[in-house]
C-alpha cells in the first residue's frame, strides 16, 4: 500500500483525462459521478495511508518515502520524480481532498444549468492533481510543477465563462501577476541548488542538522533564498503588494472560489513555508518580514472588506485578511499556529464561499422568475431577510461566521486566538495589536453581510419574492458538512491552557519542533487574559455591525458615509491600488509597447521589408519596358549594346 502514494494524485488526473476526452459525449450525471468518485477515493486513499503511517512506528517519524523514476540526472543534478507522505503532507492532503470532494458534489447541482458542463469537471479534476502533487511532492522542483499546474488551472477556472470580458480579463489577469512571485521561486531554487546540491527536502534537513553549512551561509546566501521563496508565496497566497489578482478572480464560478480561494490555491504559500520550516528557522530576519507583511495585509484587507457590497467580494477580501493572518504566525514563529488555520479556514472559509454561491443561486432564480434583467444577483443590497427561504444556508453561514469571527468554541477561535497569542508572546506586541484591530474589523464585516443579506425584510418586488428558495440537496449537504466543520474543527488544536491534548501539536511535532527559533514568554494567566480579549474584540465587532445594520438603524450608515465620504470612497475602490498598478506600470508598459510596435515593427522590420519588395518591383517594371514582344525594340536593344561595346574595347 505504501508504495501506490502516485494513486492520490493520479486519480483526479484520470478524471480530467475521461471528461475532457470523452464527456461532450457523456451525460452531466456520468460526468458528475466521474469527476466526484476520483476525488473521493484520493481522499478514502490517502486517509488509511494517513492511519497506517500514524500506527506504524518505521514510518510515523520520517512519513512514507515514495520514488517513482529517476527524474533528471545532469551532470551534478539529480531530481527522482518523488512522493513524500508525512505528517505535514498527509495532513495537508485529507484537508485538500477531503473539502475539495464537497466542492465537487455541490458544484452538480450549482452548474446544472451550465453550458461546459464536462469542461468545468475536467478543470477541477485537473486542478485536483495539480494541488495534490504540490502538496506530496519531495522536492522543491516537483513542487513548482505543482505549484504551476495550479496557476494554469486557476486561469481556466477563472475564466471559465471566458465570453464575458471581465472573466477572462481576471484570469489573465490572475496568471499574470503569479509569474511575478514565481520567479522568486525559479530564483530560490537554483540558490538552494548551489548552496545545498539537492532539491529533496529530506536531504536539506538532513544537512542543516548535521550542521555540514557554513555559518556565513546562513546569515547569507540562505536568508536571500528565504526571501526568494517568500517572493514566491507573496504571489500565491495574495500578499501585498500581490494581492491584486484574488478580488478580480470572483468573476469565476462560485465553487471555484470556494476551492482555489479556501482551501488550496492560496494557502500553496503557506504550506511552502511550513514544509521548508527547518530553512526559515535559520532566517530570523526572513521570519520578520513574514510576520510584518502578513500583519499588514491582514488589516489592509480587512479594512477593504467592511464597505464592498458584492458578497463575494466581501469574502474575497477576508480571503487575503486570513491568509495575512497565517504568514503573521509564521513569521513570529508559531508554524503550528499558522498551519492550524490553513485547516480551519479552509473549514469556514469553503461554508462561505459555498453559502454566498447558494444565496446567488437563489437571487439569480428569484429574478429570472421575475422577468428582472438589470439586478446584480451579487450585490447584498438586493437581499435581506434571506434567513426566511433559506434556512441551511442561513444557519450554516451564521456558524461559519462566528468560526471566522473567533466566537469561543468554534475553529476560528482556536487558531485565531493562537496566532495573536503567540504575536504578543513573542514579544511583537504592535504586531498583536494590528492583528487584533482586523480581528475587530473582521467580526464587523461578517455580521454586516449577516445582517444585511439575512436578516430583517427582502428589498425585493413580491415576484421576485415568489422565486427565492432553499438549495437543492446536492449543495445543502455540503454546507451542512462543513457547517459541523466549521463548528467543531478547531478542538484538533485546543490550547494546553485547557489541559486537554492537542491533537495537531502532537502530530506535528517530528517535524516541527514546538520549541521555535522564539522562546515564548509563557504565562497562564496573561494567556487567559490574552483570550479573555480575543473574545471580547470578536463580540465587540458583532455589536457594532448589530447598532448599523439592525433594522432601521440602518439609517445612521447613510450619515456616516456622508460624514467620512472621503474615507468611505477611498474604501469603496480599494486604496486605488488597480488605478495606481495601471498608471504606474501596465499604462507605461503599453505605451512602451506601442512605441516598439509602430517604430520597430512597422517602421524599420516592415518598412525594410516592404522596401525590397518595392525595388524588386520597380527593377521588374523597368526591365519589363524592354521586354514587351516588340522585334524593333529588341534590334534597337542590340544595336545600342554593340555600340556601347564598341565604345568601351575601342575608344
């Protein structure tokens, strides 16, 4: 069994093959159950892989090892085409597949109506294999497949409605700006290459805890390959100032952004960092540089995310906020704490996603039954009182926003709380502190969409109120089941202040030490005090959303736009930051372009082009004024060459 780790991987990519080759001719329900069973069978798969390793002492340390081919063999080079099912993999890839299978089922019944039924499974599909491989990969160039195949089928997914300008704009746009960050990667690989002489994590390890490096090395060459990598995740994972990229991408179906923007895709950056944990230990100035742009971000975005009134763009923005939070545990050195929230977030962050698709759905059907054309099924001001046709929807988003908001009990709470606690005991109290105003601000922007969308009276016409309803099965399942997720998940990590194990602590800690390059000023009671404040930011954020946005106080919004107009616009188109991106670099880059165009390529390649056809044209008419036919013009043609001969050897 330990040697077929390729099944994982390889059975979404014998769907994307099946659906792609052959589902024009198939069913959608063929098409459906092709594209769901080989994810869950990865997940079935990788599962009692998962338990096996575990129970197995020879392989619970060190993982399962699994070398299909030798891969590259170059000169010094040598790249086996590798597996590595560990503790970090393997946790990894449940939580991959396990949310990426619920995607799949609720995306049969959220694209039903669809045209690219088979196309839109078949992406997936690939999409599947390609996170699959990142995340199971042994090497770092095996990994950039990955991490490239995820970046080509994130630019399909998006643009999957590829006829409408703004979604094939966003996945161009998405693809573009991640070759920025990969080049980072390209570059990091090559310097580790130099430094180390292998790319297999394994082996890297080996040699910085054999301490076979120069110290020099470290303070050096391997703190510019750290930040090479970060570069990488930056891009990946939507970090400033690469964050661009993510908003735009909601022009893609909904369960797509559930998949890329949840669960996989974008927490790719983060696991790098935690899988490669042992070379960023090394690096503490790399560390704080993760850490102080992940804060950033975290607030910057979260500041976004409380005045958009498209559903997914709100959830888009708390996407980057999340993903600053994780790289803001990371860098102060808390691995576990920012691996913890990949798992949770995926968990809240997927319900979300998936819930908003399911309010869409409903407005979409609501106005189509209405005759209405000129709505956007999006837009949040359209809704309310949504909670009465929807209850599984309702209830499931209402849980998924007390878990990112860090109600007390559900999985946000644990892995939020984590990351601040370990931001103020490593001693970077301003760090806690811009992680504790997004955590306000986050609170607020979830039960600003709650109370908006859900709850009070639905802004709509009586016809359009005759066409709303729940979700059908094959979607409100999936909500339900992260719902329990979502609710539940977070006691895998629950902190040792409570005496109880800590089941993710303890599975991780072979590779990643608890004692971290930060010695922790660990006290109990500022701990409890810590979450005693945690709490109190998270239900302070929820009252303020309550006094806006709860029945006619409502009104107060309107006079608090009109009184900070210029903040609320600045908010509302998102720092300018597209704006200033295109006066400052794709408009000069045009112009640029446009200049090469017309003065290289039209004027000088195609003018010298041009300019011989037009002589050989010329040379050809001048000869063609001699030979026309005519016996007289010939003998005087003659008779002027005999002259001119004559004139030449005689004279």
């Amino acid at each position: 069994m330990t040697n077929y780790i390729w099944l994982i991987p390889v059975l979404p990519l014998a769907g994307f093959l099946i659906n792609g080759l052959f589902g024009s001719r198939m069913s959608n329900k063929v098409i459906s159950w092709i594209g769901n069973l080989t994810i869950f069978a990865s997940f079935v798969f990788a599962l009692v892989l998962y338990i096996h390793m575990l129970n197995t002492p020879a392989l619970s340390e060190e993982g399962i090892h699994n070398i299909l081919f030798p891969w590259l063999n170059v000169g010094g080079f040598h790249v086996n085409f590798a597996f590595l099912f560990d503790r970090i993999s393997g946790t990894m890839t449940l939580m991959v597949a396990g949310v990426g299978f619920l995607i799949h089922v609720y995306s049969v019944g959220y694209m039903a109506e669809e045209d690219g039924y088979f196309r839109y499974f078949a992406y997936l599909n690939l999409f599947m294999f390609a996170m699959l491989t990142l995340v199971l990969a042994d090497n770092l160039l095996l990994m950039f497949v990955g991490w490239e195949g995820v970046g080509l089928c994130s630019y399909l997914l998006i643009g999957f409605y590829y006829t409408t300008k703004i979604a094939s704009d966003a996945g161009k746009k998405a693809f573009l700006v991640n070759r920025i960050g990969d080049f980072g990667f390209l570059l990091a690989m090559f310097l580790l290459f130099y430094l180390f002489g292998t790319l297999q994590f394994p082996e890297m390890k080996e040699i910085i805890l054999s301490h076979h490096i120069a110290p020099e090395m470290v303070t050096g060459m391997i703190t510019v390959a750290t930040m090479l990598l970060f570069v990488g995740a930056v891009g990946k994972s939507a970090q400033l100032p690469l964050y661009v990229w993510l908003p735009d991408a909601m022009a893609g179906p909904t369960p797509v952004s559930a998949l890329i923007h949840a669960a996989t895709m974008v927490t790719s950056g983060v696991y790098m960092i935690v899988r490669l944990n042992f070379l960023f230990q090394l690096t503490p100035n790399t560390l704080l540089l993760v850490a102080w742009v992940g804060g950033i971000t975290a607030l910057f975005a979260a500041t976004i995310g409380t005045v958009q009134n498209d559903i997914k763009k709100v959830l888009a923005y708390s996407t980057v906020s999340q993903l600053g939070y994780m790289f803001l545990g990371l860098g102060v050195g808390a691995f576990v704490a920012g691996f913890f929230h990949i798992i949770t977030h995926a968990f809240f962050k997927a319900l979300l996603f998936l819930g908003s698709g399911s309010v869409i759905h409903a407005m979409h059907h609501a106005y189509h039954n209405a005759g209405v054309h000129d709505k956007d099924p999006q837009d949040i001001r359209n809704m309310g009182g949504l909670s009465k046709f929807m209850p599984v929807t309702y209830w499931t988003f209402l849980v998924a926003t007390l878990a990112i908001a860090g109600f007390p009990l559900f999985s946000g709470f644990f892995s939020k709380d984590e990351i601040l606690w370990k931001a103020f005991a490593s001693g970077h109290k301003s760090l806690w502190a811009i992680g504790a105003v997004a955590a306000l601000l986050t609170s607020f922007y979830m039960f600003r969409l709650i109370y908006v969308a859900f709850l009070g009276q639905f802004r709509g016409s009586e016809k359009e109120k005759e066409g709303l309803h729940e979700s059908p099965r094959s979607m409100t399942v999936p909500l339900t089941i992260l719902g329990v997720l979502a609710a539940v998940g977070g006691f895998i990590g629950i902190p040792h202040i409570f005496h109880m194990p800590n089941l993710l602590d303890k599975t991780l800690e072979p590779l990643i030490p608890a004692i971290n390059p930060v010695h922790y000023l660990h006290n109990v009671s500022t701990e409890w005090t810590m979450m005693g404040i945690s709490v109190a930011i998270a239900i302070a954020g929820w009252l303020i959303a309550r006094s806006f946005y709860a029945g006619a106080s409502r009104k107060a919004v309107d006079g608090l736009s009109r009184t900070f107009s210029y903040v609320h616009k600045l908010l509302l188109n998102k720092y300018y930051v597209d704006e200033i991106y295109f006066a400052i670099v794709v408009h000069p880059i045009k112009r640029i372009g446009d200049f090469l165009w017309y003065y290289v390529d039209v004027i000088f390649i195609d003018g010298a082009v041009n300019l011989t056809g037009m002589l050989a044209t010329c040379c050809g008419r001048v000869i063609t004024l001699f030979q026309n036919g005519s016996v007289k013009m010939y003998a005087f043609s003659m008779l002027t060459g005999i002259l001119i001969l004559f004139w030449i050897f005689i004279g």
